[in-house]
C-alpha cells in the first residue's frame, strides 16, 4: 500500500497481513479524493476507525492542514504516521469515547468501521451529531458495503452515493 499523490506520493505504509483486516482500495481511495478534491486544502480531517492511518496520511499529502485519526489498536498506524511529517493526532479510543473529547470540529470526516460491525456506523455518525464534531459545510464520508442502508440523524442530509464493486462511499452534509 503507498500513498497516490500530493507531497507523500509514492510512499509506503506499512499494513498487517491479516485476512480479516479490509484495506481500502487505491481505486476507492482515489475515488474519495476525487469526490473531495476541492475541500481538502487546508482541511481538518478526522479518519475516524483509522486502521492504518492511509487515508488520514493520503489527506495530509494532499494538503489537509491537520489530521486527527481515532483507531483503538494504533500499533500500526503509529508506525506510518511517525515516517510522515504533519500535524497528526492518533486518539487511541474507541470512536464514541473519543468523540466526546475532540476539542475541534472537522471539515471531512471519514467513517470506515469494521464491515462485521454494522452498527458502528450509526454510533458514529450519531455521536458527530451529538458532539457537534462537524464544521458547518462539513463533510462525511462513509466507505461501507452497498447493501448497507446507512441510518443517519436528521441534521444531515444525504449529498451523493458512489458504488465500486461492493463498496459503497455514501457523502453526508
């Protein structure tokens, strides 16, 4: 896995080599940029569910001015994280106990919680609304399965769908 543009390109990150671990794809991440290429700069991106780190460190490339990345188990994202210069925050919580601490709001969030736990993307996008962790004009990207029926709070409205295979990228506004 390595980085596809902006000032990182062509850098590798390290990654597990789990079956279970569902790394998102080049084609879907270059997709996610593609569908936000125009907020990114100078952004405050949160990779809530963070994993590796690759999205969050792909958004700092491509010149998100911070990046905040929850994720419970950072072994691996601390890793990649510390071989890429940013101002990077690793919370390692579970998404809905570091919500409750963020002291910023984000202007894109991206939720991709494990596909085994559905329910995850509910908590989360219920715990942005509850602590108020969206910037107005914010956005949130979801990554999930495209037989998913995503539940958000009404406060959000559903901006467009994107299909790549089996996965889904839904925007909220």
């Amino acid at each position: 896995m390595q980085i596809i543009a902006g000032k990182f390109k062509g850098r590798r990150l390290a990654h597990p080599n789990i079956e279970k671990v569902r790394a998102t794809p080049q084609k879907v991440r270059e997709a996610v940029f593609s569908i936000i290429h125009d907020k990114i700069i100078d952004a405050h991106f949160l990779d809530g569910f963070a994993g590796t780190g690759a999205l969050g460190i792909e958004a700092a490339s491509r010149g998100a001015s911070s990046v905040t990345f929850i994720e419970p188990r950072p072994k691996i994202l601390r890793q990649n994280v510390a071989a890429f210069e940013g101002d990077f925050q690793i919370v390692s919580q579970a998404f809905s106990d570091a919500a409750k601490r963020l002291k910023r709001q984000f202007d894109i969030i991206y939720l991709d919680p494990p596909w085994t736990q559905p329910e995850l993307f509910e908590l989360g996008l219920r715990c942005i609304s509850n602590f108020d962790i969206l910037a107005p004009y914010g956005w949130i990207v979801c990554e999930h399965h495209r037989k998913l029926t995503l539940s958000y709070p009404e406060k959000f409205s559903l901006r467009s769908e994107h299909l790549y295979g089996d996965i889904q990228l839904s925007i909220l506004q």
